[in-house]
C-alpha cells in the first residue's frame, strides 16, 4: 500500500532504525543546514532528521533520501534495480507478439495497471487543504538558508507544477524558490527546463501563468519531481507507478490547477511574464559551489493551504556527498531500463559517480560488437535528454563492474589509446557549469575504455611492453619548487593515473609546468596526469575527482604529451581559472563551507542533539580550499 501521508514515511523511517528526532532548538539559518552535512557525510549517510522544535508550528524533516536504504524505504523496495526490471517486464508483455486472442486477452490485466497508475482528478477539498490561508505567509514556515552567502532563506524542496497553456500538458519540476517577502520568492528554473519553456508560452499570450507548489506527501511525488523524464510525460504519473496506486489530485482555491490531495502543504501563486524579474541567488548548489546571482521569474504566493498535522520537508545540497546523491543514485538504477529499451539495447549498466555531482561524469558499460561501438553510445547519450549535460563519459566492456571505480580504471589504463581513443565534442552544459568559458555551452569528453577490434588500433606506436616501474614521488617533490603533492591513485603494470597539485602563478602556465616535469621522464608511464591548485590534498582521490570535473572544459583545459614521437598521456589543468593566469573572464564561484559561528554553536549544543559523538563539521576539511568568505571570485581575481 503507497503512503498515505509524509508522515507514514517518518514512521517507516523510525521503526528501520533510521530517523533522529531532534527536540533541541535548532535554528533554521544555518545551524540546520551545518548538522545536516555532518551527518550525510557520515557512513551511509547517517540518519533521516526531524527538527521538532525549530521556531514554527511545523516539524522539519530532512536527509529522508539519504542513503541507499531510505530510498529503498521511500519506493517500497528492496533494491533500486527492481523498478528497471518491472519497467522491463511491463514493455515486453505490451511488445511481444501476439498470435492469438487469448495472448492479446492477457494484456488486459497489464493494461489495468497502466490505467491505475494515471493520475485522478476528484471533487471537493484534499488533505492538504484542510487548513486555508487566503493571506499567506511564508514565514509560517521553517524555511532553510543553508549556506553563509546564500541570498536569503530558500525553499528546496518544492514540487513546481506548471501547466502549458496551449496543451493544457502538465510538468512537476524542482526549481529552487528564494523567499523575499511573505508572499514573493524566485523562481529559479533553468532555461533548459520545462517550466521555463511554458513560461514563455505564457509570456507570448500575454497572460499570467498559474502556478502550485506542493510539498511533502508520499515520497515517491517528491522523486517524480526529479526525475528526467521525456518531454510531455506527466511526472504524477511516474509517481502512480513507483507507488502503485494513483496521485490524487484537487482543484487549488486561488488558481487554476490542480495539486496533490494528500500533500503535506500546497502553496499557490502566479508568474506575470510582463513583469521585471528579480536578482536571486546566490545560492550554494549541488555542484558543492555557489551558483551566482542571476535575475529569475516573481512568483507571487495568493494561498497558502496545509494539512493539520503537516510536516515541512527540505533538504541541502553542497559538497558531495549530500542526500541528492541518493535521489541521483535512484535516477540512475530506474532510467537504465528505459534508455536500453527505447535507444541503447547495448547499455548493459552505469553509475553516476557522487562525487560527478549527476552531469559532469557518467561511466556505462556495453555489449560491444562492431568497431566504433562506444562511439554511437556516445553520441545517443549525448543527444538524450538530460544526458546532454554530461561532461565527461567513460566507456567499459560489459564484464567490467562501472560500480567499482579501480576496475574502471584498470580499463582506462589498459584500453585507452590516447591518440585514438580520447573524443571531444561541444554542446550545451547544464547553467551551474562554472569552468566553461560561455555560460552553458562547451566542451564534452569520452573516453573509449573498450577493448579495440583490429579496426580501431593505431597504425603505429604500439604499447608499451617493458614492466612499468612506478615513478618516485619524493624525487618529483625535491626537483620541481612549484610541485605541492603528488599522487598515484590508479596503477597496473603499464600505466598510471597521476594527480599533482602545484603553486600556480601567472608567469608560467599550467601546461608548461606539467610539460617540465613530463619531458624530464621522471613520469613515463602516465597515462592521465590531473592538475590542482596547490590546497588540495591529491591523496583525497573524490574530492579530487570533484575537482577535476567541475573545474575543467575538457577540450579547453585539455592537452596531449609526447613521449619519443608518441601521443602517450593526457593532461588537464584542474585549477581555479583567473583572469590573470588564463584569460578567464566569467565570475568563478566559491567552494560552500559553513562560518566559524555556525560550527562553534553547533559543536557547542552536539551533545543535546542525540546524534552520538560529536563529528566534526566537513567544512574544517575544505577550509583550505576557500581563499575568502562570500559567493565569488570576481572574475577569479583572488
């Protein structure tokens, strides 16, 4: 049976062990968010909390998503995959051939399902309006500001339904909504977004654009909203199908749309496309950096209603990993199935890597049969959806695990060619992109780490044969003054993954550095060499990976290096751009980290909170990482 009320998730939550009530005062600016991050980054991500006692007439609970075992609890399974495969089982019982009636009468039951997964329209008030305010008033609401220099208090969980004014076809995105006034937020979809694209239906008729904003309710609505579903394909359905039983569905009071009966609150309101919009942000995003002021749609609230007992949910987004790592790790195990039926029968699997914070890394695995095989899985994934934000990609053999990132690596080391294997592509990025040199739009990499048919070897320059020896790390330290660190995170017996970190200036570029250091063959053997500013530990190998994924435009950052006339290794300067040292004219965000006021009181109150020894705050970790307090680096000037 699906849940009936967010608040039958907290007690399923409760009873696996897996939820802390919190009854101390915790304040919503800041402390919240500090506590949370603690305790996602804990093993398994820690525990799903519920502030009791946070200023409001509302419990808050967040980090419900945050592990692999609460996102089970959420969908009511045992393990993420078997969503893939009864997505599977239903599509081939629909496609199969049917030779006979008695075969075509045996879809019937399979065609109920479907039927009872749509969404239902019923009369009269729901749940969620059993409370009405016709003056709202957002500050009923605990509502968070997660980071330092976050713009204000953000709502970060919000269900946004739109609805397309020609089509009438509805969408349920997640659009972070910055509060201004009681009755003002921002609206801060992206222009790749569904939402952005019917309010520029609106805008063309000259007319207001009706919007509800749901929170709360069963879990499987609030994932539907994050889900990257096609174009057109209403998210309440998915949300019926992951829960099996129909999304309800009631009239809003002040606009005309339809919300969820059993949410926990509805908030309704309007966008006038006529209107100036209004400067939001900053806002410390899920690429663990601030995403910056930009200008977003008024969303003007004229109702708000709630369920007697409603429970406010939320959640942050920062540093990986954070609960969204857990929302993304669901999206991953429930679209392979899709995207094998519809476009890749090959795809036999794939991980989004944490720490690849969702676009900027993808590794998959295939059933490869021709020469060139990863290069159309490059290409379909590429112009798939929202895929067409991803960055850098790793192609594997299907006998390689894409979950266990050495076996990854040991087929990076062995298959990669880099003369011939390393594709570059241009395309759109996803808008919190901050290394591309052009807002949204730039450079992709992949990396065909298959095994070759004769096809697709070089002509010349065959593999190394000698027996590696790994370099000596001292020996680098000791010659090169502008070398911090230097690691060796992946190895076999013929190559190696290198990452340095170095003191960077603007007299010597970061390519002419690694150059030095390549040409004096105290690396031979490398295969990809990362480069860092100096505060980063390299021995960290995800924080690292982090890094180097966010602050790269693969093809602009990118260089080859020669070894005896051969193109043997790849490089990529990982590095803060700057004006000075790269030409670098877009503002570069800053790294989130909590305030030393924030960590301090919330070291100082640890005790009462009933989350076991004291952890320390993940911010003392990066600290280093953060060259001043604020959002940016103008123009990477610092």
């Amino acid at each position: 049976m699906a849940y009936q009320t967010l608040n039958d998730f907290i007690l399923k939550l409760e009873e696996a062990g897996e939820l802390v009530r919190i009854k101390e005062f915790v304040n919503p600016e800041l402390e919240i968010a500090e506590i949370t991050d603690r305790v996602s980054k804990m093993p398994g991500g820690g525990k799903a909390l519920l502030f009791e006692n946070n200023g409001t007439d509302f419990p808050l609970l967040i980090n419900a998503f945050g592990s692999e075992k609460r996102m089970n609890i959420a969908l009511k399974v045992n393990n993420l995959d078997e969503v893939g495969e009864e997505m599977e089982k239903l599509f081939k019982n629909l496609t199969a051939p049917k030779s006979g009636l008695f075969d075509k009468l045996k879809l019937l039951p399979e065609l109920g399902k479907i039927s009872a997964y749509m969404p239902k329209s019923v009369g009269g008030k729901g749940k969620s309006q059993e409370v009405v305010h016709t003056t709202p008033d957002l500050d009923i609401l605990p509502v968070l500001k997660c980071w330092p220099a976050d713009g204000g208090r953000f709502i970060t969980f919000p269900l946004v339904i739109t609805k397309d004014p020609v089509s009438g076809i509805r969408n349920v995105g997640m659009y972070r909504m910055q509060v201004f006034e009681k009755n003002l937020t921002g609206m801060h979809w992206h222009k790749h977004k569904v939402g952005a694209r019917h309010f520029n239906e609106y805008k063309k008729l000259g007319k207001k654009m009706p919007i509800a904003v749901a929170l709360g309710g069963d879990p499987a609505l609030t994932y539907s909203a994050t889900a990257p579903l096609p174009d057109n394909v209403d998210e309440f359905m998915l949300a019926g199908f992951l829960r099996k039983e129909k999304v309800k569905l009631v009239k809003a009071i002040t606009q005309d749309i339809d919300v969820p009966a059993d949410a926990d609150f509805i908030i309704e309101g309007y966008v006038d496309p006529e209107e100036d919009f209004i400067l939001e942000g900053p806002f410390g995003d899920h690429t663990g950096f601030y995403s910056l002021e930009d200008y977003y749609p008024r969303f003007h609230v004229t109702c708000i209603t709630h369920r007697k007992n409603a429970i406010y949910p939320t959640t942050i987004v920062g540093i990986p990993p954070q609960e969204d790592a857990w929302l993304g790790k669901a999206t991953e195990r429930v679209f392979l199935t899709p995207i094998r039926l519809s476009m890749l029968p090959e795809l036999t699997d794939m991980d989004l890597p944490y720490y690849g914070v969702a676009h900027n890394l993808t590794l998959v695995s295939i059933k490869k049969d021709f020469a060139g095989h990863a290069l159309k899985v490059m290409s379909a994934l590429w112009g798939a959806g929202q895929m067409m934000f991803n960055k850098s990609l790793v192609v594997v053999d299907n006998d390689v695990d894409v979950h266990n990132y050495a076996a990854v690596a040991k087929a990076f080391l062995e298959n990669v060619n880099i003369e011939t294997d390393v594709h570059f592509s241009m395309g759109p990025l996803d808008i919190l992109d901050h290394s591309a040199s052009k807002y949204a739009f730039g450079s992709k990499v992949c990396f065909d780490a298959t095994r070759k048919y004769e096809e697709e070897l070089p002509f010349l320059h065959p593999g190394n044969e000698s027996e590696l020896i790994l370099p000596d790390l001292d020996k680098i330290n000791n010659k090169f003054d502008f070398v911090k660190e230097v690691s060796i995170p992946f190895s076999t017996n013929k190559a190696f993954v290198v990452f340095i970190s170095l003191v960077k200036n603007k007299e010597r570029s970061v390519k002419e550095m690694i150059s030095e250091i390549y040409q004096s063959k105290m690396l031979e053997g490398a295969k990809l060499i990362a480069c860092f500013d100096a505060e980063l530990k390299v021995s960290d190998i995800p924080s690292s990976v982090w890094i180097l994924t966010n602050n790269i435009d693969p093809r602009r950052d990118g260089f080859m290096l020669n070894h005896n006339g051969q193109t043997s290794c790849m490089a990529f300067d990982a590095t803060k751009k700057t004006s000075e040292a790269d030409k670098f004219t877009r503002d570069w965000p800053n790294i989130i980290i909590s305030d030393e006021q924030t960590i301090k009181k919330v070291d100082k109150i640890w005790d009462k909170l009933n989350l076991g020894p004291l952890a320390e705050s993940p911010s003392n970790y990066y600290k280093a990482l953060v060259p001043i307090d604020g959002a940016v680096l103008k123009k990477g000037k610092n």
